[in-house]
C-alpha cells in the first residue's frame, strides 16, 4: 500500500479538475533521491509505476505533468481522442534541426507531408529495398575474423549507416554523408544544452560556444542535403522514375489525395523530411540490431532456433525479399529484443483542451509521458518480464495483450512511417549475419541502457565472433 503522507500525495480534486495520485511537492525537491536523475527519467518512471501503478502526476518548472503507464490510458491518448493533444514541447524544439519534417510538424501541415510522403514507404516500394539491405550486411560481415573481437554497437551502427546511404541517397557512405551523420550526431549531443535555454530562438544567435557550433553544424548539414536535392530537382521525371532512393520518391511525390492542390515538396520541405528520415531511420535501427545481438549472446537457445531457421530458409545463398515472410523465428527475436531495449524508449503529448482519462480529468497544457521501457516490461502484461522469450510474439500470443502493451514503433495517426522498412531492414541483417557469425559477448565494459534521443548502449559491447560451421 502506497503511504499518501510525506513524499506522496493521494488523488484528489483541484476545483474543476481531478488529480491521480502522485509526488507531493515539485520534483526538484526530491533531487536527492536515487529514483531522480536528470539526465535520465527511466528511474524516475519506474519510481512511478511501482509506487502509483496506471498513473500519477508531479510538477516540473511549473508544468503538471502526467506518466501514464496502461495501455487503455496510452490508447486514449495516441487513438481515441488524439484531436486533444499535440506533440510535446521538447520534441516540439527539435524544429531547430528538422523544421516542419515528419517527426515534428503539427497538423495541417503534418498530415500533408504524411499523404505525400506515405507512397514512398509503401510496402512493395519498401520491398525494393530488400537486396539493398542484405548487401551492406554482407559488406559488414565480411569484415569480420574469427576470434576478433570487435565492438558490435559501433559496427551497427556502420551498417544502418550503409543502408540508410543506400535507400535514401542511393550512394555508399561517401564523405558527405558521413559529414551528414557527423553533424547530426554534434547537434544531438548539444541538444539537451540547448533545449535548457527557455527561449531557444532568440538565443539561437548568440555567440555562445555551444550555439556557435550548432549554428555551423547545421549549416553544413544544410548544405549538403540541398546539393543532394538540387541533384535531383536537374533531372528529367524519367531518369527521376528510374532513380530507387527515398529522396528522389520524396522529389516526386504530389499530394494527389489532396483538396486540389497537387503541388509537391519545396525545397525545404525535402531538406526537413531528409533529415528527419536520417535522423529516425539512423540510430533507432542500428540500436536495435545492437541490443538483439546482446540478447542472443546471453540466451544460446534463441540463437540456436534462429540460426536453424536461417539455415533451413537460406542455406549459404543470399536472403531475398521473398525469403523474409519464412524467417518468422528471427523477426520474433528481433520483436522480443525491442520489447526489453526499446530504441524509441517514451513518448510525450501536451493537451491542447481539457482531457479526461478514467477517473481524472485534466487542464490543457498538461503533459502526458508513457515508456515503452517501462511498459514492456511491466508484470502486469508480460510474465517474467526480464526474460528474453521470442515465443511471446507468436500471433496466438500477441491477441491477448492489449494493443499497448508492446509499441516500439507509436501508434495511431503520427505511428511510425518507417516501420514495415525497420522489421524488414532487421531481420534481413539479422539472418545475413547469423548465417556466417555467432556472436559471444565479452564482459569488458558494464551493459547499461542510456537513455538519449534513443535507448542507446553507454559503453562500447565488445563481440567475439565465432565463424559457423554447418
Ligand atoms: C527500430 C527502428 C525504429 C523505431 C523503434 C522507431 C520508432 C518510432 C516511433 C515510436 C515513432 C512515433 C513518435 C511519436 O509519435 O511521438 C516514430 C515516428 C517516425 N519514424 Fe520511426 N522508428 C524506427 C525506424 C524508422 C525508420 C527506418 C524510418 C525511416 C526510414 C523512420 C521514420 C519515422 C518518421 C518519419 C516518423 C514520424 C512519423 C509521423 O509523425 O508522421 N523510423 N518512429
């Protein structure tokens, strides 16, 4: 039983509005906590759900902010009643990289670009993608010997490098587009300094360090991807049509479902939806692959039923878009992987009116958090929840959960646009890998999940390979 005197506070009314239970005084206070780290909110969720359950409040800088943790309160939020709340305001200042893309515009906008950038991720059009994929595997596992070791999270990371170069640039990782994830990675590592600054616009001209080499970084990055449009905006729609990368798709693509307006993207338009795609496709993949390769080193029974599997479905050939819908086995552990390491690790809405969930009914601009990390591994929904089990992913086994209780890719109308190419881009490099290497974990640096941008290793996850032999 929660005690709802010192720290916490139970449910109660606050003249039109009802509160759940949760912290009594602002978060600050409890700084010394061990369930409070600022550079890290998982604890502090966790705190929450243990102590409150479903959901709880604290206040933050003078915010309310609300951590829900069941999957009917999420589903109220991203499905049922999602014309009540935008996205967050931290997500919200990720416009000073990504402008109006994908990830962070707000409706109208958002739904146009969704409508016209939506041909471009369709599954056949996705599926071309598929010998794009299990080459650059092979190029990455070619680089491989037997016994030598070598950090597995920078190697993913290298290959989602590879393939995003590929599918969205159609080039191998030139110069450029390693400058491109050069400076996207400096902007993100001063993300979190700059989102401190209350008015991060007018500060955007200063002449701070920091700001500084944002404000260069950022134009070099302009410059490359507007080089990379212009490229394309010079050729004929034919060569246009023949061309199979995501950005000439993106230069194509009209808005025809639209209310007579049949115009494509301008240019900024393409330069934030660039940037937003190698941003979401980038880190969030390679995380993935990298925790699954983990999982497997600690669980030999997995691996063995997925190497079984990329033996009976592949054999030594090449995998191919048609052997994917076989290789069930290995999308489960691919499944089950992000399940435990969940790349997108929490979400973040703000009410635009008053909302009520269950019992409680809040003002606007209240802010509403849910993890997929806490989530996911919640007793509630999952049974020894720690425990890497692929087989929870079988289709009998997915219809008994609710509909949240497992969503690494968002749900309803902003659910991710990447997702069918993320299962289909892990699996195949999953398979391709599996079927030369298994991997064995080397305890040289602690295993601890950090919760950046995404759910990223902290340390380097040093890999011995050992070459198969069948
Ligand atoms: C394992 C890999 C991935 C994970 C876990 C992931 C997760 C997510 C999540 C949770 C969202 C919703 C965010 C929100 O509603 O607040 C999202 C949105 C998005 N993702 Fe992914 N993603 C992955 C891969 C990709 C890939 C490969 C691409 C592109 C090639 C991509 C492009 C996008 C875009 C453009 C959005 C914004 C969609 C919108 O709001 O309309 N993602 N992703």
């Amino acid at each position: 039983m929660t005690d709802y005197t010192g720290d916490y506070i139970g449910a109660r009314t606050e003249g039109e509005w009802r509160m759940p239970p949760g912290l009594r005084r602002p978060l600050f206070y409890y700084s010394r906590r061990p369930w409070v780290s600022f550079g890290n909110p998982i604890p502090l969720f966790e705190h929450l759900h243990e102590t409150f359950g479903p959901i709880a409040h604290y206040r933050f800088l003078g915010n309310l902010i609300v951590f829900v943790n069941d999957p009917a309160f999420v589903q109220e939020i991203l499905v049922n009643q999602v014309g009540s709340f935008r996205k967050e305001r931290t997500l919200q200042r990720m416009k000073i990289l990504l402008g109006e893309g994908l990830i962070t515009s707000d409706d109208p906008i958002h739904i146009r670009q969704r409508r016209i950038a939506a041909p471009a991720f369709h599954r056949q059009r996705i599926g071309n993608y598929a010998s794009e994929i299990v080459e650059s595997a092979q190029s990455t596992r070619d680089r491989w010997s037997d016994g030598v070791e070598f950090d597995a999270s920078a190697a993913m990371m290298d290959l989602s490098l590879r393939i995003v170069a590929r599918t969205l640039f159609d080039t191998e990782v030139t110069p450029e587009v390693l400058s491109v994830a050069d400076e996207v990675n400096t902007i993100m590592g001063l993300y979190n300094f700059l989102v401190a600054f209350p008015k991060l616009e007018s500060v955007l001209h200063w002449p701070i360090p920091g700001v500084v080499k944002f404000r260069k970084s950022r134009a070099k990055l302009d410059a490359i991807v507007a080089k990379m449009i212009a490229s394309r905006r010079a050729l004929s729609r034919e060569n246009l049509e023949s061309r199979n990368d995501l950005l000439s798709m993106l230069v194509l693509s009209k808005d025809e479902a639209g209310d007579g307006d049949t115009a494509g993207m301008t240019d900024e338009q393409l330069r934030d939806e660039t940037l937003t795609i190698f941003l979401a496709g980038y880190e969030t993949v390679a995380n993935a692959l990298a925790w699954t390769w983990y999982l497997l080193s600690q669980n030999p029974d997995a691996t063995q039923k997925m190497e079984d599997e990329v033996d009976a479905v592949l054999g030594d050939r090449a995998a191919t878009l048609d052997d994917y819908p076989q290789l069930r086995y290995t999308e489960m552990v691919f499944a089950e992987a992000m399940r435990l390491y969940p790349p997108a690790w929490a979400m973040g809405r703000l009410s635009t009116e008053a909302v009520t969930l269950g019992d409680y009914h809040f003002p606007p601009r209240t802010h509403f958090f849910f993890s997929q990390y806490v989530l996911q591994r919640s007793p509630e929904w999952w049974d020894e929840p720690l425990a890497f089990r692929p087989e929870r992913h079988e289709l009998e086994n997915k219809t008994t959960r609710p509909r949240f209780a497992y969503f690494p890719f968002g749900g309803g109308r902003r659910q991710c646009i990447g997702e069918s190419f993320a299962w289909m881009e892990g699996v195949l490099s999953l398979a391709t890998i599996a079927q030369r290497w298994r991997l064995h974990f080397i305890e040289r640096f602690p295993v601890v999940p950090q919760a950046k941008i995404t759910l990223r290793p902290k340390f380097p996850m040093m890999m011995r390979p050992e070459l198969r032999v069948r």
